[in-house]
C-alpha cells in the first residue's frame, strides 16, 4: 500500500513564476497552502535586473525584500508577513536600473532605493496623500444562487451608461448613493430599466483610471475612466462613501453587489475596457507600473525606443509580446470569476489585434486565444472596431464570437433622417432611401467576409462619445468650450441638424420637428436587423448643451437629468413602445432569426405596393420605402413604411395572401412617429388598400 504523500512541508521551499501577482503559495502539486500571511510574489519585469517588493502589513512598519529568483524575465519569491489588506509595490533593487521620472511614494522609507510601482495583477489600488500602492485582496463574497442570465444576442438590447451620470440627479435614490456602484443597483434605477425594456448594462470603465494631467491644470477630471492605471482594480471613487472609509474589500463587495442585483432583476452587466494603452501617457510621464518593469515589452515601439501609438493616448500596450495577452487574457477572466460579469466591450479593440508589422489581424494570437478559452468565449464580447492608426477602420473584420460597433448604421441613419433633412429644408437635397434600407436590414454585406451574420451588428446612433440624440436635432455644431480647450476637441463631423435654430428653444414648431426626428431615430434602431445599443438618457431626451465630447464633464452637462416634463415623457413613452414593438416581433421569429434570414423574408416595396426598381434605389429624389418582414414558415409578420421626404404621402400597403392563400391579409397600424397617424394606431388597413405616411415619419404595422 501507498501512502499518499503530504507535499506542504516543502511550500516554504520555493517561490512559482506563476500566478503572476500576489497569491497563496502553492505546493509542488499546485495545491494553495501556507498560513494567510505567507505569499507567492511574482511579477513580470523585463526591464529591471533585480527587483524589490515593498510592503506593509495593516498596522505594521513598511519592510523590503528582493526578489531573488528570476524565471523567464519573472521575478518572484515567498514573502513572509504579507497577509490580506497589506500594501505594496515594486521597486528596482539598483538605482541605475530605476527610471528617473517614476512617482515616489510619500510614506515609505526607501533606504536609498527607488520609488514604487504598481503590480500589474494588483487586486486594488490605495491611494495615500496622493501615492499609490497596491493592494493584496481576499476574493470571497456570498453570491448565493447568483448565475448570468446568458441572453442570446438576438434578444439583446445594450444599454449603454456611467455608474456616476446614472442614478446622481435621481431624486428617489438617497443622496449617499447617488453617483455610486449602489446607487446603479438601487430599485429606482432598476424598475426604470426595466420598465425601458433594456437586457443589458453596459457601464462605462470601472477598472481604476487616473486624470490625465492637462486635465488637472484645467482643474477637471476624466469623467468617462478611459485612461486605466490597473486592470484588475476597481475604480474606488464610484463606491459609497462608507465603503471608501471601509477599504478595497467593502469597495469590491459594493460592486458585486451591484452585479448581484442587477443578475437577480434579469440584466446582465457588460464592462467597457480599455487594454489598448494605460494611463501611463507618453514617452516622459511619470512611471507608475509597466514603464518603469519593461517598457519596451509592455509598449509598442518601433525598434529605436520610440513609440508607436494606435490610440491617440501617448502608448499603445504591444499585443505581439505574449505577456501582454496573458496580462489581458487573465485581467478579462478575473472579472468574469470574480465579479461574475457578462461581457465585455473593448476600446479601440483594432490596437489589441495588430501583429508585428503593425497590421490589423483578425487571427492575431489574442483573438485566437479569446475563440480557444472556455471562460471568455462564454460572455459577450462586442469590439469598437477601429483605431487612429493606418489601417485602423475594420468594422465587419472581426471573427467570429464577436459583434461590431456598427458606424454604417450610425452614420446612415443620421444622415437620412437628420442631415438630410436639413439640406433638403435649405434647398438642396438627401440621399436616396437604399442606404438606410441596407442598415436597417442588417448590413449583411459588411459583415459577410468574415461569416457573421446580421446579430454581429451592434446598431447604435449614439454613444458616450458625440453628441446625445437630443442634441442631434438640436444644434449644427459642437459647443465643448467648457472642456477648456478653445472647442477644438471633439468631432466637427456630426450628420447634425438644429432644425431652424441653434440650441434651447422655446418654438413648439421646432420643438414638434425635433422631437418627431428624434422618434424616427429611435424607431429605426429598434426595427432594425442587429443588436441595438441605446446610450442612457436618450430614453429621455437628455441634452449635454451641445458639447459632443464631455468626456471632463463630471457634473450636470453628463449626469441624467430626471426631470420630468411632457417632452421628456413623451419621448420615453414612444421609446418603451418602440422595445415592446420589437421584442412583440421577434417573440414570433425562430431562435436563429436573423443569422439565417435570407433576403427571400425581406421584401422591398415602393409607395404604390410595388417591388423596387434599380432606378428608385438610385434615385436621390425617391425616399420612401415598405419593407415587408417574413417569418421561417412564410408568413407575414410586420410591414415598416418609411418616409424620408417632407410631403405626406398616401401609400398602398402590398398584397399578402392568408395562409390558406384564399383571399389577403389585412394590415394593423401598430405605432407611428407622427403624432396625428399615432392617434390612429389599431386602424385596419385593407391588402392593397391607402394609409397616409406623413412626411418625415414612420409607421409600423403587424399582420
């Protein structure tokens, strides 16, 4: 007989290159073991010869040790007195090794030696006087029976918001959550998503960022997050004030309470990250982890020290070292683990696919592992498919297991419903009605080279970034001038239209326009082939007085305003109507609707109930369109009537036999963005019969 041999008398034998960070330390069966205050500290520093943690146990004096083994460009070792809640960093054991612009640390003695750096497995980020340190953290929480509610896409609709503009203005939710991860959870917030008919929050970056420093001279922050310091750490300042005083653990615990709140009322929770660069900014800012342990590995450079940057933000993370996507491979695994998040949305997602010479490559290594990982091709994963760099537009190229952000739909719908418009309302004239045809029904065309289908579309007019719906309609140019540089960031390129004048009004004639193109927006999203993405607040109307880019706004320019008036209702009530029209549709559709819709269950008439011509595609003067909408089994399931011209129309609705072929269907009018042909909305329009579309409207109609 064999005795089974108990290995954790050698744990305190050896250190492990692996996990990176701060664990427990293992045996050399890979079992954890070791009391609590014993810890495996390794971390990927390529750049240094020898590497020093400093660290301090809750209530003790700071103390030093090397890490005297080195594997692979890892440096670990087993750190003694090193128990949850201690505070931490790395630091070069050499001067000559430190970079001269690293950020000290106020209260450490450093003995001669160089100043921190953050651990980029780092679990939470202390910040004291202004300096920071890392964080070991424990990872338990009762989740109960918390599981994701794994919506399929098709039955998804993306609600795009930011943990603080949410719930700060909401007069139901108590102050000291206002602005916070509880405060996102509150049934306040809650019961108005799901009253809006939303499946899934998509929050803006919650992983720890810094403001930039230009910022800090202008006395503004980074409002939006997207300038990330450390990939694994909450974002403290969205926490309560309680949980702040309490630690990193109260914070942690905040925000997966959020998470199980919002899984317990059926929505998942999507995370906006950004990997392509860090907060770090160009060549000669201040170090503050991955600069300072290897910075040409960690950053793409062109050879000669210099650096290549794809995001616009000073350095680009270098997606062709493998450590790099371990470091983002085990960052997107740790917050669907841990955090129990359902998917994730990536900034600049071309940066993370560009191989060595630079290109984008939708079989690049770090898309390739995504596709191979059990735990990461599980949850949805949604690319902005372009960067500033040469080749960066590549909306349609992502493979397959991702959805795209979808700027074609974006782009056509303003320019047919806002743009156009204006240019007709001034003289000149709109484009023909096939554009938005093509988007409405999918963009199947841009997304067939890479054999997705029409749910890898994430159809959007708005987003975090430009102007709000609101402010489409309202205004031709962008008012940023309280970003405090002279208004020249921002796009200059909208598809806007003020519709007769510039901002706040009070003529009810705009207002009437303003609001009715507004609703076909909002229609067009909603009747759409894809996957829609509704930014917060524009349920509502929300302005940000015309500035496109309040990405420095943390106060009332980017938080939802909840007042409530008859437009701002009106435009809700219109917007819920819109969801349920759309989930009513899709109820009766097989589960794979649309990825295997052919062109044979969409059917394209003209005002008189007639096929489209060619010509009529083509004819910049021809904006109207029927679009008839098939089921699996051949029958009817809705008609669309858009009309993009400024004249009424009276249209004939096609002829549709029954399903026994004697005779036709009749058509209902379900909802319409013109307020006099809504009031008619359960009117039965006769196979063939007339309906009048008025000008610059919508009307929906079911079989």
């Amino acid at each position: 007989m064999v005795m089974p041999v108990d290995d954790t008398a050698f744990v305190t034998d050896f250190s492990k290159p692996l996990p990176l960070g701060v664990s427990a330390p293992r045996t050399p069966s890979g079992r954890n073991a070791g009391p609590e205050h014993l810890a495996n500290v390794a971390v990927y520093a390529p750049g240094l010869a020898n590497v020093e943690v400093v660290y301090r146990a809750p209530g003790t004096d700071w103390k030093v040790q090397e890490l005297a083994t080195v594997t692979d460009g890892v440096h670990h070792g087993l750190v003694d007195d090193f128990p949850f809640g201690s505070r931490y960093g790395f630091r070069a054991a050499s001067a000559e090794d430190a970079l001269p612009f690293a950020s000290p640390t106020a209260d450490v003695d450093n003995d001669g030696g160089q100043p921190l750096l953050l651990d980029p497995y780092g679990r939470a980020v202390d910040e004291h006087e202004g300096f920071l340190t890392s964080v070991r953290m424990a990872g338990d929480f009762d989740w109960g029976d918390d599981d994701r509610p794994r919506l399929h896409w098709r039955n998804t609709i993306v609600y795009e918001a930011h943990v603080r503009g949410q719930s700060m203005l909401h007069p139901d939710v108590p102050e000291e959550l206002r602005g916070t991860y509880a405060g996102m959870a509150h049934p306040a917030i809650i019961d108005h998503l799901l009253a809006l008919g939303v499946t899934s929050i998509q929050l803006l970056p919650v992983h720890y960022h810094l403001d930039e420093p230009h910022l800090q001279d202008l006395g503004l922050t980074n409002y939006w997050g997207y300038n990330t310091a450390a990939f694994f750490a909450l974002h403290q300042d969205y926490a309560t004030k309680a949980a702040q005083e309490a630690g990193p653990h109260a914070v942690q615990d905040e925000f997966k309470g959020m998470v199980k709140l919002l899984h317990a009322a059926g929505l998942e929770v999507i995370l906006d990250v950004v990997y392509n660069h860090t907060a770090e900014g160009g060549p000669g800012q201040t170090a503050l982890s991955f600069r300072g342990l290897g910075e040409d590995t960690y950053y793409r450079t062109d050879g000669n020290g210099r650096y290549e940057d794809t995001t616009g933000c000073g350095n680009s993370m270098n997606f062709g070292q493998p450590r790099v996507v371990q470091l983002v491979l085990d960052s997107l695994r740790y917050w669907v683990d841990e955090f129990h998040i359902d998917g994730f949305r990536f900034d600049l997602a071309v940066t993370l696919a560009r191989n060595a010479n630079n290109e984008f490559d939708p079989r690049h290594p770090f898309l390739v592992a995504v596709a191979a990982d059990p735990v990461l091709s599980d949850v949805k994963l949604i690319a902005e498919p372009w960067d500033i760099g040469y080749g960066g537009w590549q909306t349609g190229r992502f493979p397959s297991g991702w959805v795209d952000w979808n700027d074609h739909f974006r782009d056509a719908v303003r320019n047919f419903w806002v743009s156009d418009r204006g240019a007709i309302e001034n003289g000149g004239q709109g484009a023909s009605v096939a554009r938005l045809a093509d988007v409405l029904s999918g963009s199947a065309g841009l997304f067939e080279e890479s054999g997705r289908s029409r749910l890898a579309s994430v159809n959007l007019i708005t987003a975090h970034d430009g102007f709000t719906l609101a402010d489409l309609v309202s205004y031709d140019r962008k008012h940023n001038e309280a970003n405090g540089e002279q208004n020249r960031d921002g796009s200059s390129d909208n598809h806007s239209y003020n519709h007769g004048f510039e901002g706040r009004t009070e003529d009810e004639e705009i207002l009437r326009h303003r609001a009715r193109t507004s609703r076909n927006m909002m229609a067009s999203l909603m009747i759409s082939l894809g996957v829609p993405m509704i930014t917060a607040g524009d349920e509502m109307g929300r302005s940000q007085q015309g500035n496109n880019n309040a990405y420095c706004q943390d106060n009332a320019i980017a938080w939802l305003d909840w007042t409530r008036t008859p437009e701002t209702q009106h435009m809700l009530r219109h917007t819920k109507r819109f969801i349920r029209l759309r989930k009513e549709f899709l109820a009766g559709q097989p589960r794979d609707y649309p990825q295997r819709t052919g062109l044979s269950y969409m059917h394209w008439f003209d005002a008189q109930g007639e096929p489209m011509s060619m010509e009529q595609w083509n004819d910049p003067q021809h904006r109207v369109v029927q679009l008839l909408l098939g089921a699996e089994n051949g029958m009817v399931a809705g008609l669309v009537v858009v009309n993009g011209s400024s004249e009424d129309i009276t249209i004939s609705v096609p002829k549709v036999s029954n399903d026994d072929g004697v005779g036709y269907r009749d058509f209902e009018l379900r909802l319409a963005t013109a307020d006099l042909q809504d009031k008619r909305r359960g009117t039965l329009i006769e196979a063939g019969g007339p309906d009048l579309v008025e000008g610059y409207s919508i009307s929906t109609y079911r079989t």
